[in-house]
C-alpha cells in the first residue's frame, strides 16, 4: 500500500484548534486522526514524538484492522511519555510483527506499551521473539496473555542465572536415557510431562531451584522417572482399559500413578543409587518428604509392599482396587509428571508389530545362514552331503534361553538358540530381542515361531531389487548414511547422491517477477537494508564522530542542577564483521507441481535481489530423487557464483522432478556448507511437505531420518531452518526442527521476511 499523507489545522465546532490527519491510500479511502491541540501532544523533555505523530504512525502500519472501535490514539498517549530511543523501539516492533500477522500487531499496540516500563534495551528483542514463538506455536490469544503478563517474563529474566533451558542439556539427557534403554528414547519440549516410550516430553526450562545444577539434576530426574516406566515394566498392562473399569476412570489413573511413582522409586534406589541420591536431595529442598501418618494401613501396605524389589506393574494394579475407596492418598513427588496410557498404547502397538515382522525376516535369513554352513560342515570329500546331515534336516526352530543376570529389571537375560543350541546372534538382532524383552518382559512364543513358512520379508525385498538397480558408477556419486530409527543405527554408505546441473532457461520469467512484485520488492529492500547495520553507533563516547544530542542534553540537566556534566558526548560509529553464510535447499519433489512451482522460484527471485544487499555468500541447490540409490541435486547457485543471467536462467528453469528424500541432501548441503569459513551459517529450507519417498521412506522413518541429519548440521555449528507451505507441518516440523526454527507460510510475499526474521534472529 502507497500512503501519502499532510497536517490539516481545523477548527471546531466551539471555534478551537483541532488537527486533521488524513491517510490516503492507493485503494482510495482515508482515516481521520483528531484531537485538541494543547494537554500531551508531545514528549519534549525527552525529544520525542506526540500523540498525534505516534498515532498517525500507528496507524498507518496496522491501518487494515482499524475500524470506528478499534483505534490506536489510547496507546499512542501511553507512548508520548517515553524517550524518542524507546518510541522508536516500539514503532520498529510493531512493523515487526506485521510480518507475522496485521492483528497481533495492532493487539501489540493495545496491550504493550507497560512493556517499555518493565523491559529493558538489552532484553527487548528477546521480548519480541518471544511473542512470535508463542503466537507461531499457541496462537493469538496465548500471546496476548503473555503481554498482559510481562511481569512473569521479568521474574523469568531474574531467574535467568540459575534457571536451565531444556535446549542446552536436550542432547545430554537424550544420550544419558539411550544408554540407560539401549534404544532410542528422544527429548522433547511440552507443557505437559509425560513419555509415550519413544519419547520423553520436559518442560521447556527448569527453574524450581535457585542453582543451576540443582535445576540440571531436576531435568535429569525426571527423564530417569519417565524412562523407568518403560524400562521395568509400567505400560506392561493395558492400563488404559483398566482404568476404565472405575466409576471414576481419571481418579483411578492418579492413584495408579502414584503407586507406579513408589514402584518405580524403589528400583531407582536399588539400581541407580546416584540419581536416587539427587531425588532425594531434591526433595528436602523442596520439603516434599512424605508424612505417612495420615494414611490407611491399606496404603502403608501397599507402599511397603511395592518397595520390595521383585514387585511388578500388576502388584501396582492389585493395590489400586484396594486403595481407590481410601479418601487420602500420598501426594505427588514433584517429578512424576503425568501419564498418557493412550499415546504410550499407541505407540507401543506400532513399535511392536513393526518388530515382530522384522525379527521374523531377521531369523528367517538367519536360519537360512545356519542351515547352510551346518550342510558345508557334514559334506564328506565328494561333495556329498552324510547321512548325519541328513537325520539333523527334521523340525527345528528357533528358541530362547533365559539365564540369570541381576542387572537386567527382570532378573535374567537372554540367550538365542537354534536346533537347542546357542549361536551366535548378530548385533541387530540382539538389539531388537532387547527391545521386545523390554516391552513384554518376555520374547512372546509366535515371535519366534513360523519364521520359514511365506514370504514376508518386504524389507528384503526392497534392499534386493534397488540393489539390482543399474547404479552410475561415477566420481560424481556420493555415497551417504542414512538412520534407521527402527534399528537405531545408520544404514551405511545407503543413499547414492549426484550433482545435477539444472537446465537453464532463458525467458522473460525474472523480469516478469520483478515487474510483478515490484512494490514488495522495494520494501523488501529497506528490510534487509536495515538488516546489514555496516555501522554500529556507540552512544556516549569520550569522543567520536558526531554529537549525542541525548548525552549532552543529560549533562545540561546536570549541570542545572548542580552535578558534575559527563564529558562523553559523542557517538562513534564501529565498523561490524558481517561473516555469514546461507545455503537455501529447495524441494523440487513431484508435489510442487503447479502454483508451488511458480511460487518458489518468484520466492527465490526476491530473495537473491534482497540477499544482493547484505553483501553476504549464499548458495541454493534444489533436491529430489527416487529410492535411496538416486538422490539428486540442482545446482542452481553455487558460493563462488554471482547472481547473474546464468543463475537467473536456472531459476527459471526449476521443475518438479520425483520425491522428497531430504536426509542425504541435507547431509551433502551440510557438508558443502561447513567446507565455508564463515562465524554464522544457516541451513534454511523451503518445502511443501514432510520427506517421503517410494522405498519407506516416509512416515516416522523418513521423518526420523531427516532429523537425525539436521542434528549433524548442529554438531558442525549450523543453524538449520525449514520455511513450509504445509498446512499440516505442526505435526512434524516441531519434532524434526524445534519449536522456533520452523515457519508455515501460504504466499509468496511472506517469505522474503520470514528470511529477513531468521536472519534477525541469528545474525544481529
């Protein structure tokens, strides 16, 4: 929208001075600013804007949600009192969030200005960021709660030294938990605590305590108690179902939990005598110890009883029939969170099919390895195969031998046999017999039972006809793990990838694109012209290169009054090292045929005129492919390459190709990408949906594996990104990106700034 804009002096209908402010716009229509002259019309102590100034441009950045009811003059008169600095502070966060939305914007304005009184410069753009986390993830109506709220975000900052946020220790508890399973159990943020086995949901920081390793120690209680439920035995039971057979199924599942707390405590204490020290610990600095005497001897029973060291989740169901009329119960240890008996019921069904086809297909290739070498070993010097072989070749199978071992949560561990005799168990199967065991306590008879009769090896026969494939044999292959998150390990050297050189074409579609958006571009520009910030402005040096006008208005104030002036007066500019590298990674899977295609490449043609401005190195490659031994890559921008007619022409040439396999090409792009020397690199992608592909890949373990790529990238210090028109990517990209890294959009215009937002966040 183009606004041009004047001062009109009026007069009232008692002949007094009023000022009109019309705002015109290109679509015709006008807005009418009015106010007496005279009272707060400006804030001249501090240099300052007025009312009328504010108001007038208030209104103009959040001008299509105003209407007769819904104005801006209230805020404005709040904001008249405050220094020209922090007027300005405001008024750039308002354009800000009309990024994001024109209606949080304008809420901003109603709801904020206390924020300028209690937030101080250091903390403010945090403040802002933290607004559009809430707003991306919650919504409008959460975000508004937290404006009004700003003194919570000001406890939070108190507790800023001694509070732990889950992203610093994440990666430490995840592989404290996984070598505690011995399979994968994942960490992640909700406001709800709980595990549904795969993985463990934690609050987003930890802050109860008023030291920082009392507050890592708490995070790390809680994982231990959550990890527990799986590891000896919790979800062993239908819980869920059982619960429902109370009158009152939510009061039931809070007495079981509070029994399985007990449970579960106890054999923390016998096994892992360091964390039950620390919870310990914890409980007397949060005088959470339990006071028994108010309870029934049915509880007192039930507690002595589920502390002994053989008790099981069915002890823990027994004693909730027994203690569920009781009208005082325990209270809750403070790191038990909740629990979820659907979730973890779903998840564990899932995983458990899943396991057992794959352990049938395991044995099955297994048995067949045995038979043969067993048939190698009884061939006498012809060749032949003996009668001893022979009279072996009857009914065998697979079957388990249970031997004793203390340190396992049911007293034993197992041991595979075939024919009634111990073998030699490959690594992967012995990880998926660990992982049944832990799930049912038991490896179940038809696990083992029927492994040579059909043909279900699906797994097999995929691996068998991609490996029949033709495969290009080249210096340009590059050969890529890929994570298994069933197996919980990489598939090695899995994913065949090659360098495609796009093919150009020369058209008129660039400079259609600039006509097109020509508006857009040209505040797109100011955006990121802003952004580059060459020069820093210190205020109140000793000497410099021009006047503080606020310095030396203080030192007058002081020397007024009596006080000793300052003599740092000036400001000095400081020149800052922009050392920054960006690789956008395109999706030019079959799905973005169409209206996605265009908007892409229209969305990229910005960004490279935008990006030109920064001065900063950027590269963009688009990727696609089919099956794990063709991924593919398209050059379309290399570091070393100027934006030219060359990348114009690639652009242009952008087509839909196959699929979405985005863990190879994230790793390639990771590797080129760390080759760069550069303090600050972004890994930003632009996508219409999650990573699939014809060959399993998609689902969780697509999904799975292209986290576990982007984890890599975080190792080697980048910052990815993933920017998604997907409607749906809530379900996924939180879990594959984090809470903030992440941004749907359904426009072109929309993208330029969520760019130029992610560049704020990380590079300024």
């Amino acid at each position: 929208m183009f606004w041009k804009k004047q001062w009109k002096k009026i007069l009232d209908k008692d002949g007094k001075e009023q000022y009109e402010i019309p705002a015109y716009s290109k679509g015709g229509g006008h807005i009418k600013s009015l106010e007496r002259q005279g009272g707060l019309t400006t804030s001249a102590s501090y240099g300052g804007m007025g009312v009328r100034e504010l108001q007038l441009r208030m209104e103009l950045l959040v001008n299509q949600v105003l209407s007769t009811r819904r104005s801006v003059f209230e805020p404005a008169k709040e904001l008249a009192g405050f220094a020209k600095v922090d007027q300005d502070r405001f008024l750039n966060s308002i354009e800000k969030l009309c990024h994001t939305s024109v209606e949080l914007a304008f809420n901003f304005c109603q709801f904020a200005p206390k924020s300028l009184q209690l937030v101080d410069e250091e903390n403010w753009d945090d403040w802002i960021e933290k607004l559009l986390a809430i707003h991306n993830e919650k919504g409008l109506d959460d975000c508004i709660n937290t404006m009004r709220n700003v003194e919570d975000y000001i406890q939070s900052l108190s507790l800023a030294p001694s509070t732990v946020s889950l992203d610093e220790v994440s990666r430490i508890l995840e592989s404290f938990v996984i070598g505690l399973s011995g399979r994968y159990l994942g960490i992640e943020v909700s406001d709800v605590f709980y595990s549904d086995t795969e993985s463990i949901r934690l609050p987003e920081v930890s802050s109860q305590f008023s030291n920082r390793e009392d507050n890592f120690t708490f995070y790390k209680v809680m994982a231990v108690h959550q990890w527990a439920q799986t590891w000896y035995g919790t979800w062993r039971m239908n819980v869920e179902t059982l619960v429902k057979m109370f009158k009152d199924p939510e009061r039931a599942l809070s007495l079981f939990h509070k029994l399985e707390t007990i449970r579960l405590d106890a054999r923390i204490e016998s096994e892992l005598p360091g964390i039950a020290r620390a919870m310990k610990t914890l409980n007397e600095k949060q005088n959470s110890e339990e006071d028994l005497s108010k309870l029934s001897k049915t509880w007192i029973r039930a507690i002595e009883k589920l502390k002994e060291p053989d008790t099981t989740v069915r002890d823990t169901m027994f004693f909730l029939e027994a203690v569920y009329k009781d009208e005082h119960a325990p209270a809750d240890k403070f790191y038990q969170g909740s629990l979820n008996p659907h979730e973890a019921r779903i998840k564990m069904e899932a995983r458990t099919q899943k396991e057992k086809q794959s352990l049938a297909n395991k044995l099955k290739h297994l048995q067949q390895e045995l038979d043969k070498s067993k048939q190698q070993n009884t061939e006498n010097e012809f060749g032949e195969v003996t009668d001893e072989f022979i009279a072996e070749t009857g009914e065998k199978g697979f079957s388990i031998n249970e031997i004793e071992d203390d340190s396992m949560p049911d007293g034993f561990k197992i041991e595979l046999q075939y024919d009634e005799k111990a073998v030699e168990t490959p690594e992967d199967i012995q990880q998926l017999l660990a992982s049944i065991l832990q799930d049912f306590g038991e490896i179940p008879d038809d696990y083992l039972i029927d492994v040579t009769e059909g043909d279900n090896d699906k797994e097999s026969e995929l691996e068998e006809s991609t490996s029949n494939d033709s495969i290009e044999t080249s210096e340009d292959i590059f050969l890529y793990d890929e994570w298994d998150h069933s197996r919980q390990k990489y598939r090695k050297e899995w994913c065949h990838l090659k360098e495609v050189e796009i093919r150009p074409v020369h058209n008129n579609f660039v400079n259609n694109t600039l006509h097109k958006h020509r508006g857009l571009l040209k505040r797109l520009h100011r955006t990121f012209e802003a952004l580059r910030e060459d020069d820093k402005r210190m205020k109140r040096q000793p000497f410099g290169d021009d006047i503080d006008l606020d310095a030396v208005i203080e030192a007058y104030s002081d020397t007024k009054s009596g006080f000793e002036a300052s003599q740092n007066l000036f400001t000095k500019s400081r020149k800052i090292d922009r050392n920054i590298a960006v690789m956008f990674m395109i999706d030019m899977s079959g799905s973005t045929a169409g209206w996605i295609n265009e908007m892409e490449r229209e969305a990229l043609v910005l960004l490279c005129e935008s990006l030109e401005i920064l001065g900063d190195r950027y590269a963009i490659y688009g990727f696609s492919g089919a099956t794990h031994k063709r991924c593919e890559l398209y050059k379309i921008k290399t570091f070393d390459e100027a934006y030219g007619n060359d990348v114009k022409a690639r652009i242009s040439g952008i087509e839909p190709q196959d699929y979405t396999r985005m863990g190879a090409a994230i790793r390639h792009l990771t590797k080129l990408l760390h080759q760069v020397e550069a303090r600050t690199k972004l890994l930003i992608t632009l996508s219409d949906g999650r990573p699939d592909d014809q060959d399993g890949y998609r689902g969780p373990y697509g999904i799975e594996d292209t986290r576990r790529a982007l984890i890599e990238a975080k190792f080697l210090g980048i910052h990815p990104f993933c920017i998604t028109i997907d409607d749906e990517a809530m379900d996924y990209l939180q879990h594959m990106y984090g809470a903030v890294n992440f941004a749907v959009i359904d426009h072109v215009d929309k993208l330029p700034y969520k760019v130029s937002d992610i560049y704020r966040r990380i590079t300024v």
